[in-house]
C-alpha cells in the first residue's frame, strides 16, 4: 500500500530553506518516493498560514519511515530548524 509524506511549510529563510531541498530530494528519491506537489500555487481555504505545501508518494509505509529517519534525511533536516515552521505527516493511502 501506498504512502505518503504531506508536509505543510511556512518559510522564513528560503536560503537556508534552499540548502534543505537540495539535500532531501535525492535522499527521497533513493528511497523511491516521487514529488506529486513542491510547493506550488495553493488556496488554503480553511485555516491559513502555511505558504507552502508538499506531498511525496512513496510505494510503503515502510520506505517513507525510513526514508524520513534515515541518516541523511536527519543531516537535511538540520536545515530546517532555523529557517522554516513545518507540520509533517506520513500517512498510509491506497
């Protein structure tokens, strides 16, 4: 069964929000998952304050835990912190 990354993302310092995405997208994809949403044009329509939103598909539950708590997801994460406030949520689909 599919799985999914949905990360909501308010930006604070795109540099250093820049150096994250560089480092995370090959580690995502070296755990198969497949950006199906990188932070295009939204409307939030109820609830607001997160500018951008993400959703990547993985082919398990599995491969997107570990992909997330892998070593160099970790070491892209640490650019995260200072630059940006997220809600992260892997979640099992069809």
């Amino acid at each position: 069964m599919k799985a999914y990354w949905v990360v909501r993302a308010r930006i604070s310092d795109p540099d250093e929000y820049g150096i994250y995405r560089e480092l995370a997208g090959p580690v995502v994809a070296a755990f198969n998952g497949v950006f199906l949403s990188r932070g295009g044009p939204q409307e939030e329509v109820e609830g607001s304050g997160y500018q951008r939103t993400v959703i990547v598909e993985f082919n398990s539950y599995d491969e997107a835990t570990s992909c997330y708590y892998s070593k160099d997801y970790q070491k892209a994460l640490e650019h995260t912190k200072n630059s940006s406030e997220r809600l992260f949520s892997i979640v099992e689909g069809v």
